[in-house]
C-alpha cells in the first residue's frame, strides 16, 4: 500500500512539473524563445525580484507560461521585463473579439480613470490583436485571437522604467509579431 502510494505521489509531481505550457506548439515571436522561459515559480520569483517588480499572484499550470523579455529602447538601451502568457482553442464558436477585447479592457479599468487608459486594436488576415494599460504603468495587457479558428493568447507583459510611448510602441510590436502556428 504504501509503494502504491508513494508512486502515486510521484507520479502526480511528475505531472505537475510537466504540465507547464509549450507554447511553441502553438505560436512564435521573435520576441520569445525557448531559453528566456523561466520553468518554476522560483525562478519566476526570482527573476521578479532581480527586476523590482514583484507580484504576489504568480502560478504556473497547464496552459501558461513565462518568459524573460528585453525591449530595446530608441537610444539601444536593453530594458528587461517579463511575460505571462497563456494559451487556449475555443471549442465552440468564436467569440466576437471587439465584445471579448472589450470586456478585458473593463476588466483593467476597474478602478482607474478611464483618460488615463492607452489601448488600440489591430486586425489582419490571421488575426485580432488588442492591448491595454494605464498611463504610467508597467503592465501590459493583451489579447490575441487567431482568424478564423479562434486560438487565443492572453497575457501580460511587465516593464519597470519604460515610457508611455515606449510601452505602446513595444506592445504594438509584440502583438504584431506573435503568430499562430
């Protein structure tokens, strides 16, 4: 009973430490690879800290994943950052992306001042991309949905020392260059 048990144990911290996302399975971007993933909320935490922006909400499960990220400013100054980003297929219809963008940007004006918000939406061919944040503030938030199987990115990108015109600039960029495979 007790070797039942024990494998048992084992085999679900085996799975646990396996259920991270791939996302290379399913989009790319010049802006991520393999070895910027952080694969333990260790390294999450620490890699937070080394940045100064820490947040006490961070998990890792089956369908999201974390990257380590650079953007390069217009005087070529690295500025390292961090991004959360999760992955999901709708299973019945696509939802209306403008009503979907729509109710994550309420989300984040929860709270705030809506003239203080900086959002745009871009759409192509192979997908709907829309991202939001505040004046002011490191966190990125943006949605990509693929056209027209209705893949979904969701995710956050944090910077600390970026300004405005330098987040939306990067955030523009960041979205355009995500593709789905």
């Amino acid at each position: 009973m007790r070797k039942i048990l024990l494998s048992c144990v084992l085999l679900l911290v085996n799975i646990s430490v396996n259920a991270q996302l791939n996302l290379f399975n399913y989009a790319e971007s010049s802006y991520l690879s393999s070895s910027q993933e952080l694969r333990s909320l260790s390294e999450v935490m620490k890699y937070r800290e080394r940045l100064g922006i820490p947040r006490p909400y961070d998990e890792i499960n089956d369908n999201s994943a974390y990257f380590q990220i650079s953007y390069a400013t217009p005087t070529n100054e690295s500025v390292p950052g961090l991004v959360d980003i999760s992955y999901s297929k709708s299973t019945g219809p696509v939802p209306d992306f403008d009503k979907e963008a729509k109710a994550h940007y309420y989300i984040m004006l929860v709270d705030e001042d809506e003239s203080m918000m900086i959002t745009e939406t871009l759409k192509s061919r192979d997908k709907n991309a829309a991202y939001f944040f505040l004046q002011g503030s490191p966190v990125i938030t943006f949605l990509i949905r693929s056209v027209p199987d209705g893949e979904r990115l969701l995710g956050n990108v944090e910077f600390k020392g970026l300004t405005d015109a330098q987040m939306k600039a990067f955030a523009k960029d960041f979205v355009q260059k995500m593709k789905f495979k």
